[in-house]
C-alpha cells in the first residue's frame, strides 16, 4: 500500500471510480478508511462489532421512539377522555339548570295565581266592609291615623288663618305681566298654542253670549293656566279637546263657584263686582291678589285629566312650622296655585362647607329624581336668584305628611298587627326602589318615615344618602346611621359597608314597632354595642371579618354571652313567632348572611301587609265595575342606577353652580312659577326658623385605635 511522507495515502484521482465512489457515499467510506486505519490487522472483526452495535441502537432508538409515540397517544386519547367527560358533565349541568329554572318559573307562576285569587279574595272580604283598624292619635297635635280618612283634624289655633301665607304665584294673576311686559295668554300663543288658546276664546263667546258672567269670572281669575295646561296633555295624548272644553270645563267652573263661595263665605266683595263687571269688556282681566280664591286638588293621575275638587276644608289652617332637622326647616303652606296643602323646606345652612352642599344636593336631586309612591317626592322648587353670589338658600316644596312614624309610637293608642304589616311592607316596597337604583339610605329611622291621614308611608331625608361603593378597598364614612338605628359592622369600624345596613335599621324600625320602645337605647356606641351582644349573644369571628382590629380585641375581651332572642317575644302580646323569625334574619351579625329586601318582600309575615295595601291604599291598583285590577309588578324597581357623577365638586362656587342649574332645570318644568311672600306676617318667623342643633347628627364612631 502506497503511502506518503505523512503516512496516508494520497487523495484519489477526481475522475477514478473510486472517488465517484467516495463522492456518493462518503459518510460510509470514511467510516470504512477509519476502521482500516484503526485496526490494520483485523478489520473485519471490528467492523462486525462496529455493525452490531449500531444495529442494536438503531433498535433501542426505534424502540424509544415507539414507546414515546405511543405515550403520546395514550396521553391524547386520555385528554380526549377527560374532554368529553367535562363536556357530558357541562351538558348534564345545563339541563339541570333548565330543569330547575322550568321548575322555579313553574313555582313562580303558580305563587302569582295563589297570590292573585288571594288578592282577589281579600278584596271581596275588604269590600264588604270597612278596615275595622283602630286609630292612631296624638292628642296634643290632633293627628289621626287611620284607613279611609282623607282629611286631618286641624289645629284649633290656625283653623281661621288665611290660606297661601308664605307662598305667592309668581305671576299673581292670569293678566299680570312678566319681565317681557306678556300675559300668560301672550305666551302660550308665542309657544304654539294658539288653536287651545282660540278654543277658550271661544268657549268665552258662549259664555258672554249666554250672559254667565260668573262662569267668565272663574275662568280669567282661576281657570286660564289649568284649563290650557290639561288642553296641551289631552292635545298630545290625540284626544277630542272639543268634547273636553264643551263637558269637562263647566264642571271644573261649577267646581271653581262652589269653591270661591265657601272661601269668601257667599259674599262677594266690591272689588269682585267691580272685576266682573271689567270681565265683560275685557275677557282675560284679573285681579292682582295673587291667590286663587278657591281651593282645588287633583285626583287620581290615571284620569286623562286632572279634576278639581267639588268642595274644601272651610277650617283649613294657615302656615306653621311642622319639624326641622339638620339641613332644613319645614312648614305647612299652601300652594296658590292649586290650593294644595304641601310643605316647604328651607335650608338655610347649603352652603357651609363642600360637605354639607355636597350632602344637600344628594338629597335636593333623589327628591327631585326619585319617583315612587313611597317616597318623598319633590313638588316644585322655588327659583334661586339669578346671581350665583346671593344665591346661599334652598327652598323645595314636598308633598305633604301629617305625621312621622316615632310620634305614631309614642302615642298612647294601640298600634294593631295589621298597622304593622302595612308600615313594615311599605318601608321594604320604597327601600327596594332605592336598592335597585344603587342607593343606600344610610339613616332609617322612624323620624324619617313620614304617614299620612291614609297610612301611607313614604321614606324621606336624603342627605345622608349616598350610592353604592362597588370598590371595596376604598373607605366608606362610619358616621352615618343614627345611633340606635346602626349596624354592628359600623359601630365596630368597618370602612366598607352594603345595603346591609339599611336592612338593620328595617329589623330595628320593626321591633320598635311590635314593642312600642326603642330596641337598643344606649347613651354611647360602646354601649349600644354591648345592648347587641346582650340580645344576639357574643358574635363568632367570622362573622365580624369587617371589624377593625381593636373592635375584634374589644369583642374577644368580653365574657361570651349566649344569645337571648325569647327577649324578642315580650315585646308584644300580638308578636308571633313568625314576626321574631324575620326579625332575626334582619338582626344578624354578619352583613353576608343578612336578609335583603327583596327576600323579606317574600317573607309569609309580610303577605298581609301587602293585600291590604294593594286592596285599598296603593295607587298602581284601581277598582273597576268588574273588581278590582292589580297591577302585574306590585314592588317595582328602578330600571338604572342612580347617577351621581355630578356630586364630586370640590370648590364652594362650583357647588353653588352645581345647585343653581339643578334647581333651575327643575323649577323650569313648572309653567306659573312661585315666590316667597315677603309681605307675610309669618315671614319674619319663617326667615328667622333654624335648623336643628349639632348633638342632633348622627354621633362619631368610635375611636378604636385610642382604646
């Protein structure tokens, strides 16, 4: 074998075979050349071992390869498995929700009708006979609360006083003038409505051609503004207003003699004659009184039109001071315009801090916004000044109540079992409203639960008010809820809190109710904390997660006490133990675990209540020849929260700006607007009223860290 000077063969020739060789399988030469270099003597033994063991691992590499194959399969086809499974399970899941909502639609459906022939059922026993309630009366206000009555007995002190002391129209009279010298005929016929207007003229005609100048009189003194407004409703809703002007008008004008006649005791003054002889050459001329002389109010909204009352109150009383509170002042007046009893608050104090205008312009808004049949309503609004800088009062017209629920249990008649179901049942159906408009209350008592003549209740005193804080992390302030009212999870310092807390104060409103007394009176929060733990016994951790660190240590120091809930059944002869049950679900430690409204709206001890309200209280149900028709959602709800996105103003004149449009936008909505009578021997009193003193406000939670 021919080798060079380095001890290997030359390369081969590029064009021999064996390079072609070498060039087609070079991987399998080399090996070969190495092998023959490496073992010059015995190449071909090394060469067979060199083989085998390349056989046996390609063999344990194929191997390998199988079992890793077949793993991976096995593993896909275990996923597989597990995906179908997850998918019968999710199917299963479904028709088992399927079957179970069938199942609560059916039960749902079936409760209706169990509930309407129940209603239905109780109707008939109510229609029969009168409510057979005992009333409730506050002999040194002479109050009285009672089904069926529609009127007060007043006061003997302002039974003589003049009606609409300390409210006058704004424009007096239908004939007086506003800023741009036009009479309210002037602008209705610059807004449209010169065909209304051109039908009264008419309907004037006749009445002049038939010589009833009384009927004239009534119409240009009292009727102008009522008669156009109800033509413009009746004019959008596409009804005759023909059929209205020729039936309804003389029966309103009827309404209107009756009323002036009783007002000014049948007599007519020298200045009327005067003004009824001036009618017949002048069909739209008025006095300058500014106060309609005589007295209306409306019926029921269902109507297409509102009606004026046939008679009225020849004692109604004069305007008095009925309350105050921390933002305001409220007295009784009448509105001149309608000769409705309503009450007019005053808040003097808006504009102290941001916090206060901040607080009374939630309260100002949910009155104004809110509407619900119990709820205090906003009526109308007493235009501020024009000028932002004088602008540092509110006044707001209310719909007006005769009572609150704590004089009613402080008085000394009894309070029926049938009372208590129909307040309980109405403060539930006006919390659910506020609930679903994302509103907490955050200060129920009964102070704050305004009744009338009719034992309608209505929840009222918005300024503690606020929306729900869906970020739990932020803190909410502790000092809200009156002291005997508030929830363990305040008083033990909890900086985030729910709707829970109204339902509390419900639990405590109707304990107070069965058992006529305060159900934790103490003079301090430690105390009102001890009153708790005395009744409901000693709270396991758990179900005070929320407390602060230093009410967990206050509660863990004391000795455990067991619960004491028969306490609950002297509190009346009339509790059962079906009253002391939901009591207790509203009386629970832990906020989680607490009833909602909504699930005591389904309580059994609330059924009673609600019959009776919708048999012959509520005004979303109305009688008919065939009986009576109940309205499909008897506790409605608000369909959007409530939007409080213009409450985050920081500066005291970007409050007052704030303040000045809403009051403006709402007080527009009104066609006559009104002014305080400054002329008013009432007034001085009326301005100088206060409102009520700093101890009166919710006290300060407690400091735990300083304990």
């Amino acid at each position: 074998m021919n080798r060079t000077n380095s001890g290997r063969r030359p390369p081969p020739d590029p064009n021999s075979i064996e390079a072609k060789y070498l060039s087609t399988r070079p991987a399998l030469i080399r090996g070969l050349a190495e092998i023959v270099e490496r073992r010059p003597n015995d190449p071909i033994e090394y060469l067979a071992t060199f083989l085998h063991k390349q056989v046996e691992n390609t063999r344990a590499q194929k191997k390998k390869e199988e079992e890793a194959e077949q793993l991976e399969i096995e593993q896909q086809q275990a996923e597989e498995e597990k995906q179908h499974r997850a998918q019968l399970k999710n199917e299963i899941r479904t028709l088992r929700e399927q079957e179970e909502n069938e199942r609560k639609q059916r039960e749902a459906e079936e409760k209706r009708k169990r509930d309407a022939e129940e209603l239905a059922k109780r109707h008939k026993e109510l229609a029969t006979a009168p409510p057979s309630l005992p009333a409730v009366r506050e002999e040194d206000d002479v109050f009285v609360v009672e089904f069926g009555e529609t009127e007060l007995h007043r006061r003997a002190a302002v039974q003589n006083a003049n009606l609409s002391e300390l409210l006058q129209d704004n424009y007096h009279s239908i004939a007086s003038r506003n800023a741009e010298g036009k009479t309210p005929r002037d602008v209705a016929v610059d807004a449209g409505l010169q065909e209304n207007v051109d039908q009264i003229d008419t309907f004037c005609v006749q009445l002049l051609q038939n010589g009833n100048t009384k009927a004239i009189n009534d119409l240009v003194l009292c009727g102008y503004t009522e008669i156009l407004n109800q033509l413009k409703t009746i004019e959008d809703t596409d009804e005759d207003t023909n059929d209205f002007i020729n039936n309804e008008v003389p029966q309103l004008l009827i309404a209107m003699s009756r009323s002036t006649a009783k007002t000014n005791g049948g007599t007519t003054s020298k200045q009327q004659q005067q003004q009824q002889q001036q009618s017949l050459h002048h069909p739209y001329y008025t006095n300058n009184s500014g106060i309609p002389s005589y007295s209306s109010s409306s019926t029921s909204s269902s109507n297409s039109s509102a009606t004026l009352a046939s008679s009225t109150n020849e004692n109604e009383p004069g305007d008095f001071l009925i309350g105050y509170g921390a933002f305001g002042v409220i007295w009784a007046v009448t509105d001149p315009r309608t000769s409705r009893r309503v009450a007019l608050k005053k808040m003097p104090n808006v504009f102290q801090s941001v916090v206060a205008a901040r607080r009374a312009f939630r309260e100002i808004k949910m009155l104004c916004t809110f509407r619900h049949d119990n709820i205090l309503q906003a009526v109308d609004i007493l235009q501020p000044p024009s000028q932002i800088d004088l602008f540092n009062e509110v006044y707001i017209l209310t719909e007006l109540m005769q009572i609150d629920l704590h004089k009613i249990i402080v008085s000394q008649q009894p309070l029926s079992v049938d009372h208590c179901k129909v307040f309980l049942y109405q403060i539930l159906r006006g919390l659910k409203f506020l609930h679903s408009a994302g509103v907490i209350h955050r200060d129920l008592k009964p102070g704050n639960l305004l009744v009338n003549s009719d034992c309608l209740l209505k929840i009222c005193d918005f300024g503690l008010a606020r929306t729900e804080e869906l970020d739990k992390t932020k803190c909410m302030t502790q000092e809200v809820v009156t002291q005997y009212y508030r929830a363990p999870e305040l008083l033990l310092g909890a900086h985030h809190y729910s709707y829970a807390i109204d339902v509390w104060s419900v639990g405590c409103i109707f304990a107070e109710l069965l058992g006529r007394r305060i159900l934790f009176q103490a003079s301090s929060p430690l105390k009102q904390l001890d009153l708790i733990i005395n009744l409901l016994g000693s709270p396991p951790l758990d179900e005070i997660s929320t407390a602060c660190d230093g009410a967990k240590s206050y509660i863990l120091s004391k000795t455990w006490r067991a619960a004491k809930v028969n306490m609950l059944y002297s509190l009346s002869k009339n509790v059962t133990h079906e009253a002391v049950q939901l009591l207790l679900r509203m009386l629970t430690w832990d906020p989680r675990k607490r009833i909602t409204i909504h699930q005591a709206l389904e309580n059994n001890y609330i059924h009673e209540g609600r019959i009776r309200y919708h048999s012959c209280m509520c005004r979303c149900c109305f009688s008919t020849p065939n009986g009576r028709q109940y309205t499909v959602n008897l506790e409605p709800v608000r369909g959007f929260r409530y939007d409080d996105s213009d409450e985050n103003f920081c500066s005291m004149r970007q409050a007052k700006e704030y303040m000045h449009k809403l009051l403006t936008e709402f007080s527009q909505a009104n066609t006559v607007p009104l002014r305080l009578n400054h002329d008013s021997p009432l007034y001085k009193t009326f301005a100088t009223s206060q409102v009520a003193q700093a101890h009166e406000l919710p006290p300060s939670p407690v400091a735990w860290d300083k304990l």
